[in-house]
C-alpha cells in the first residue's frame, strides 16, 4: 500500500497535468472558433464553384481542357492534408486509416501537408513525394504551392487521378476523414454534406444531366476562360480543404483537453478518497498500538 507522502506527490503532479490540459483547452477553443467560422465561410463559394463545374465538364467537349479527362498514367497521386501538432484524439489516425481503405493501389504516390501524416507515411514505407508545412492559421499564398505542384503533376500524363485526403468538419465533436477526387472535376463532399443532394436520399450526387442546361456565355472563348478558372478552382479547392481539416483539428484537440482535464479531475478525488482511507488507517494503527501499549502496562 502506498504511503500518504506518495500519494499527495500524485496529487500534485495530477493538479499540475490538469492546469496544464485545461490552459490548452482554452487555447484551442479560442482557435477553434476562428477556424470553424473561416471553414464555414468559404464553404458556398467552393460549392458553388464545384456544382458549376461539374456541370460544365458533363456537356464539354471532349479534350477542351485536360481537368475534365482523367490522365494517361495508371497510377494515384494522392495529397493527405494531417496536423503537425498531436493532442487531438484519434484524427490522425482515423485518417490514415481512410487513406489506406480508400486507396488500395501499391504505387500510389503521397504528398503531405502535416508534419503527422508524413511520419506515419514514411513509417508504413509508402512512396512520399513531397512534404509542404504550412503555417496556422492557413493562408491561400502558402497553400498555393500545393496546388501548383499538383496540377504540375497531374498535367506531365504520370497520374491517372488526383485525389486529397482530409477531415471534414461536421461540428464540434463530429469530424469525417474523408477521400475526394480532385482531378478530373468530380463532386466534391465539404462540411459532410454533397455539393448537391439528390430525391433518392441524403449525400447522394445527382445527375447533372438531368438537369435543366444552363446557358453560360463565354468570352473570350471557351479554352482561355477554362484556362484561368481550372486552375484557380484546383487551388481554392484544396485551401477549402484545409480549412476543414484545420477546424477538425483544433474541434479535436479542445475536446480532447477536455477529456484529459475531466480524466484529471476525476482522478484527483480517487487518490484523495484513498489518501484519506491511508490516513485513516494510520491513525486506527497508531490508536491501537497506543491502547495495547496501555492495557500492557496495567
């Protein structure tokens, strides 16, 4: 049985974790509400500009622009946008976990962004490309680079597609690790929730086919115009992207922090509950050993 002395140092140490996870908590909090309102922001501009199109590329002729076909190699290219930091929870590693269901072919190549991903990458001997860090909170220059890497890529024929694996951000203590192709244009999923939802249930893309033709002029021309948008929809995409991934990440953390300061707090008044039993037991000891000396000498 441990000794009083030994259980009031984990008392203190415990206080000490506790003030420690509770300072983080409040440090995500305040981060996460800033990167929950900049992801949810940007969310109808990117819609939007996904539904449109993908529209487009369904009644494009055939070679107008190289993002609407898919490539000529075989293989995956595949962007995994992770944390740098850890403390928060399982959302790394349910993202890999996606990442390896999603993408069952042996030479897909990885780029990462986050300094988590790359390492459990590298680990698994996965072919790693490239590994951008940026910077939080993110900015559209930084991820800019991504973008241009990756269309680079896409462009030189190696790669059949493109595809980016992030966490949506649902809300607070929902987060979704998910997969999407990001070239050729392909609906995209953001905040959970399909660009566009069809009759035959929730998060189902519908056929844009289907659907009344929308009559878009061009100017200067249909290539020059599709020339400066693709580009420009890549890029904002993938920043979209991240900006999900970065209000999963601080969500996680601060719940996280929560959980370890309530797990503090609860384990704070188990070592006291037993202190106090030591305690009690000592004095019961010494009381005895005080009344047997007594009885002895009579």
């Amino acid at each position: 049985m441990p000794s009083t002395r030994d259980i009031r140092r984990r008392i203190k140490s415990v206080k000490n974790t506790a003030q420690i996870t509770k300072a983080m908590q409040l440090v995500a909090a305040a981060k996460m509400k800033k990167a929950q309102d900049a992801a949810t922001n940007g969310r109808a501009y990117a819609d939007l500009m996904n539904r449109v199109l993908v529209s487009l590329k369904e009644r494009a002729d055939e070679g107008v622009h190289p993002y609407f076909s898919e490539g000529k190699g075989e293989k995956e290219l595949v962007v995994v946008i992770s944390t740098d930091k850890g403390l928060c929870g399982a959302l790394n590693t349910n993202l890999i976990k996606k990442v390896i269901t999603s993408v069952t072919s042996a030479d897909a190549d990885f780029i990462t962004v986050g300094r988590k991903g790359a390492q459990q990458l590298a680990r698994m001997k996965r072919n790693l490309m490239a590994d951008f860090t940026i910077k939080d909170p993110a900015r559209f220059a930084e991820l800019r680079s991504v973008g241009v890497f990756v269309q680079e890529k896409f462009l030189s024929g190696e790669y059949r597609c493109v595809r980016v694996a992030f966490t949506n951000f649902i809300n607070t203590v929902t987060t979704v690790p998910t997969v999407e192709q990001l070239l050729p244009v392909n609906p995209v999923t953001l905040g959970g929730k399909r660009s566009y939802e069809g009759g035959t249930g929730m998060g189902e893309p519908i056929d844009m086919t289907a659907q009344p033709v929308m009559d878009y002029a061009f100017e200067p021309s249909v290539r020059e115009v599709f020339a400066k948008v693709l580009p420009q929809y890549v890029n904002n995409t993938l920043f979209q992207m991240m900006l999900e991934a970065r209000a999963s990440e601080h969500s996680s953390r601060m719940v996280a922090m929560k959980n370890a300061t309530d797990n503090a707090k609860q384990m704070i008044k188990d070592l006291t509950l037993e202190y106090n039993k030591v305690r009690q037991a000592a004095i019961t000891n010494e009381l005895l050993e005080i009344t047997t000396a007594k009885m002895a000498l009579e």
